[in-house]
C-alpha cells in the first residue's frame, strides 16, 4: 500500500472519527461517473493495429502489473490521450 500524505492521513482520522459529512450532490455525482464509466468502457467499435512486438509485450507488462487485461489498457491510454489527460513526459 503507497504511503498517504498529510492531507490523506488526515481525511482518514476524519473518515474514521465519523466526522465527514456527504455532499448534498453525492447521489448526482456518483450518478454522473458511473455514467462516464459505462461510457468509457463501452466496446461498441472494432479495430486492427500493428504494433512492434517490442512495443507490445512492454504493454502486456504494464497492463499485468495493473491487473488488467492488455486490451483495455490500450483502450485506457487511447481514451485519455483523446480528453487531453495524457501528455509526453519532456
């Protein structure tokens, strides 16, 4: 388990202590990213692409020690890559 930093460990004591309160809009906003979710991970489109061997055993790596299936990982990077969340590291 990663480390959690100050801000982390003290929303956990309050978690714990019971001292968090739900937002008024919780229901709206869990309702909203399961809606992202289902959308993101909706496999409605088929494609073919060749790729390096090189290049795809090192996805195949990455998407094992993520615990997740090659394929969707793929998937993940092209989607976040399309809403401008992923960059080149320079």
């Amino acid at each position: 388990m990663n480390k959690l930093d100050t801000e982390e460990r003290e929303i956990r004591e309050a978690f714990e202590k019971g001292k968090l309160k739900r937002s008024k809009k919780a229901a709206e906003t869990q309702k909203q990213h399961q809606e992202y979710a289902e959308a993101m991970f909706r496999k409605d489109a088929r494609i073919n692409i060749r790729l390096s061997s090189r290049d795809l055993r090192g996805l195949q790596k990455k998407a094992l020690a993520e615990g997740i299936p090659y394929q969707t990982l793929i998937a993940s990077i092209l989607h976040k890559y399309l809403e401008g969340r992923l960059h080149e590291n320079t």
